[in-house]
C-alpha cells in the first residue's frame, strides 16, 4: 500500500493534510468515476485526522496523472 503526507502549516490559515492513495486498490482505497477517492483507508484518515484532530484532509490518487509533492520539514521531495 502506497500513500504519502503532504502538511500545510501557516499561522492564519486551518492546517491542510494531503494525502495520495493508489486508485485501484478497493476497497481499501480506489478512485470514484467523478474523479474523488473512497475506501476504507479514506474512511479511516477522515475520521481519524480530519473529525478528532480537526485537520482539513485532502485526498488524492497518486496513479492518475497528479503530481504529488513531499515535504519533510523543510525539504520538498
């Protein structure tokens, strides 16, 4: 299973967490025919990230033509 982090952190702004599933991979993750993602892994960072730690989430599909940037403390992979 290959999924990566992305946070977005400024003082004015509400905390940002992407995160990129793979898009085939139901139901644990897989890519909804209007372009979204659902599953059972989305499921799990929503509740977990976004409902108890109050992050607004963004998920991604890594497979399906979409740059995904990592940061890792101030470096960007």
């Amino acid at each position: 299973m290959i999924f990566s982090f992305s946070v977005s952190v400024h003082a004015e702004e509400k905390k940002t967490f992407s995160i990129a599933y793979m898009g085939h991979f139901a139901p644990i993750s897989q890519k909804t025919k209007g372009g979204g993602m659902e599953g059972i892994l989305i499921d799990m960072m929503n509740e977990a990230l976004g409902k108890r730690l109050g992050l607004s989430i963004s998920h991604l599909c890594s497979d399906c033509q979409q740059k995904v940037t990592v940061c890792v403390g101030s470096a960007t992979i």
